[in-house]
C-alpha cells in the first residue's frame, strides 16, 4: 500500500531540521522523530539537536560572559572605574542561557507545526527499509511508513569506560551547559576542541581549570609552525592549568564528594593524583546509530567509526535512505554544513534540482579565549596534496589595536596563508589566531571558495584598523619544508 509520508526523518538536529522543513516547502507530507536519550548523568533537553542545547550556542554564550570578563579588565585601562574583585555567579548565567536554549526548543516546534511537518518525539528503529517503529518514553508504540527516510541523529560524546570510575563520576559537555551549581574546580582530560573551548571560558570567569593532554592540542587543525600551540600557550598565560604528557587512570570519589583523579605523567615515569569538583571528558564523539537497527535494512556503516557511509547525493547502501550531518562518513562535524546538506537533499528528492553539497573550503572557528578560526587547507595537507616545493606559506605575528592600551599580551596572535608557489598562487588556506576570529575567517571564507589568489588579496584594500586588515598585508613569506604525515586532500 501507499506510505504514510513522503519523508521521514529521524533526527531533530539542525540538517534533519533543515531537511523536513525545505521537504515541506514543496508541499510534501513530511514527518520527524527525535528522542533524546539522557546522559548517564541524568542530563536531557528539547528538540533541536546537539548545536542548539548542548554545542555552538550555550558554548559561544558562555565564552561570551567570559570575553566580557576580559572586558572587565580593559575596561580601567580605558578609564572605566570598576570594584574590584568582580564576582562572577555561575547559576545567573547558566539560567539565562539555558531559558534562551528553551526558547530555541520551542521556536522549533513552532516552525515544524507552521510548515506542517509531523512531530513525534519518539526513539525511532527500522523495521523495514520504508517502515519505522516510534516509541516513547512511557513505551506507546507508532508505526511510521515513508518512501524516503533521512537519518540525522548525529553524535554524543563517548566515555572513556577502560578509566576506572570514568562513566560514574564523570560528565561530558552534554552535562556541562545544563548544570544548576557552579562545577567548581574542573579538570578535562584530552585535548579536543571542546575540552579547550571549555577549559577557556570557565577559566574566564574566575574557576580553578585544568586540562590534561597526553599528546598534541587540537589535532586534526593546522600544526605547523605550532599553530595549534598558540592556542594552548595563549589559554596558560590566561590561567588555564596545563598537564603535559599525562593521561588519567582512575577517578575516586571521596567522602567530601570531591573526585580523586589519579593520572601517570610520561615524561617524568611517576603517578600523581589531584582533587577536582567536577571531571569533565572530552574524548571525541560517537554517531548515535545504536537503536537505529541499520543491520536490518542493510545500510552500511564503517565498523570502526560507526558511521554511515554515504555517497556525493548522501545517500546510503538502501537507494531511498539517506544520511545527513555528523552520523555521515567523511564529512565535517559542523552545523552549517548538515543544515546546507539537509536543505540541498530536500531540493533534489523533491524540488527537481541535481545540485549536490560542496564540502571543500568549509570555514570553522575554535572559540577558545583567544579564537582560532581556518579555512580551507592545514600547511601539513597542503604539502601532502601538492608537494612541499610547490607551497609557498605566509605568515606573520601582529598586534590587535584593543591590546594596546589595555597593555595586553599579543604573543600568540598570529596568522597563516597556504598558497600555491607557482601561477597565480591560489590560496589553500588561511588560518587565523586573535579576537573576533570568526567573522574574520567567514569574509575571507568567501573569496577563498571563488579561488581568490595571493595576487588579488594584495590588492584588496582592508578596513582600517581591524584585525582583519592584517590579513590583507601578510607580505613575510617562508617556503614551506614538512615532512607531511597525513592523508588525502
């Protein structure tokens, strides 16, 4: 017989968002099913996805308030009589950012119910490669049938379970933006962009903050010529604790409720432990696929990742199933890129287009205290793809005009263009450390996606005086000599 709906989608984060609403556009009957599954530490949240209530927006509030911390600071430099000490009170904050999170969940279920798109807030399983078993909380059960379904239920953070008291004690950035209480003194383990941007903005207003890297910061960013270390160099002079060369191997609670976190330091051969309030991983994340039931359709997923493997139009091993977002093989863990995706899938199951999505030259942005955000290629996958004889690196340290009357350091503010050496030196990437690093990236993100060259960046006029400006007079150069190590272009 004939489906219920056109689409379905599982998943309610920003692509699977995207996608039901632009299906919608083109008066399809469109359905979605999310559930969110609490964190083992209880943590849960509405409709919207990881970026809504647990990423990109409470994060970038939260380094907001402690940006205007810094502020704080500046601000008698510049003539401004403030009290000191300033006090920062932790559930001020937190209650409104997470009434602003809420605010988001509902705006949500307002758009889905103005475009007409069914909600269910349901946990969703295959039963069949078109029908899908809904069930909720209390366990009422649906069945939902549809001649096209998109997964899009992304990823949550992974533990790490082999740590003793790891899962019991510890939280994740799931938890994190949802806390009542201040977490106190907090250590993260690992060093992944979050455990920094974390790390950042609770030592920007005013906690007691570790983190613990056993190898390099922020790996799968730009290394060379420690750009990545500039970050973390940056956020030790800011007050961020750092423990090199360490991992932890057991967490115990005390009877002061206080976490013992006992940890080897490698370089050194020795044990040592701490006492923290609040330990928080961040070990990377994992696709949330395990109740999906793939196996029982047939769609196919990397058996070491987990991940979905999908082709140029998203689309899986079953023809009329497909993946969107962070769950997807091979593609950015962004929200801009699965909303795109979402939008450019909708438009050619049902608007007559072929277009498919440009995952090349996406711009992103670490919002640690000092913002690193890149563009395009790292120094090391340029020399990868096209030879280190063949690369010609431009680069230089400047000096933000906000940091000189404030007196504040510059050291680490710092910036990097990858280009070809020959023709017309076509950039690869651009790659930028300083204030505001985010809308810098964005506008140059533009011309570097139309193949904007070292040439033609010259002769851009910049807006005077703007951090971005320095970018467009990068005139030190330095030939590129890495020896690359990674893989693919």
């Amino acid at each position: 017989g004939k489906n219920e709906y056109d689409l379905l989608v599982i998943g309610g984060g920003s692509g699977g968002l995207a996608c039901a609403k632009e299906a919608a556009q083109f008066g399809r009957k469109v359905a979605v099913l999310d559930y969110v599954e609490p964190s083992p530490q209880g943590t849960s949240w509405g409709l919207g996805g990881t970026c809504v209530n647990v990423g990109c927006i409470p994060k970038k509030l939260m380094h907001q308030a402690a940006l205007l911390g810094s502020a704080l600071k500046d601000a008698q430099h510049y003539g401004w009589n403030i009290a000191q000490p300033v006090h920062h009170t932790w559930s001020v904050m937190a209650q409104a950012v997470q009434n602003y999170v809420k605010s988001l969940n509902w705006g949500h279920r307002v758009q889905l119910q103005d475009k007409k798109v069914k909600y269910f807030n349901m946990k969703g399983s295959f039963s069949d490669p078109h029908t899908v078993r809904g069930l909720t909380k209390a366990g009422k059960e649906i069945v939902v049938t549809a001649d096209y379904i998109v997964l899009a239920t992304g990823g949550r953070p992974k533990y790490p379970t082999h740590i003793a008291g790891a899962l019991e004690y510890g939280i994740t950035s799931d938890d994190l933006f949802w806390l009542k209480e201040s977490p106190g003194k907090t250590l993260t383990p690992f060093v992944f962009n979050v455990s920094l941007e974390c790390a950042g903005f609770l030592t920007g207003i005013g906690l007691d903050t570790t983190v613990m890297m056993r190898s390099i910061p922020l790996r799968g960013f730009d290394q060379a010529r420690q750009m990545a270390s500039l970050v973390t160099e940056h956020m030790e002079s800011y007050g961020t604790k750092f423990l090199k060369r360490c991992f932890p191997t057991k967490v115990e609670k005390l009877k002061s409720n206080r976490l013992q976190v006992t940890w080897k330091n490698t370089d050194l051969g020795t044990e040592e432990s701490d006492s923290f309030d609040t330990v928080m991983w961040a070990v990377g994340r994992a696709p949330d696929t395990k109740t999906l039931n793939l196996e029982a359709v047939g769609v196919k997923t990397n058996s070491e990742t987990g991940k979905i493997i999908v082709d140029a139009s998203e689309a899986t091993s079953v023809p009329h199933i497909y993946a969107i977002g962070d769950i997807t093989e091979g593609r950015p863990e962004l929200t801009p890129t699965a909303i795109a995706a979402g939008k450019l899938l909708a438009q050619r199951l049902f608007g007559h287009s072929s277009e498919l999505m440009d995952y090349d030259n996406v711009p992103t942005t670490v919002f640690t205290p000092l913002e690193y955000g890149c563009v395009g290629l790292s120094e090391e996958m340029a020399v990868q793809c096209h030879g280190s004889d063949n690369i010609e690196v431009f680069h230089a340290y400047y000096k933000p005009l906000e940091f000189t009357v404030a007196e504040r350091d510059a050291t680490q503010c710092y910036m990097k263009m990858v280009c070809l050496r020959e023709g017309e030196q076509r950039i690869l990437g651009l790659h930028f450390i300083g204030p505001n690093a985010g809308e810098v990236i964005q506008g140059f993100a533009l011309g570097i996606k139309c193949g904007a060259t070292y040439p033609q960046l010259m002769k851009t006029v910049g807006i005077h005086p703007t951090c971005a400006e320095e970018v467009t007079k990068l005139h030190i150069t330095k030939r590129s000599g890495l020896d690359a190590t990674v893989t693919g272009c």
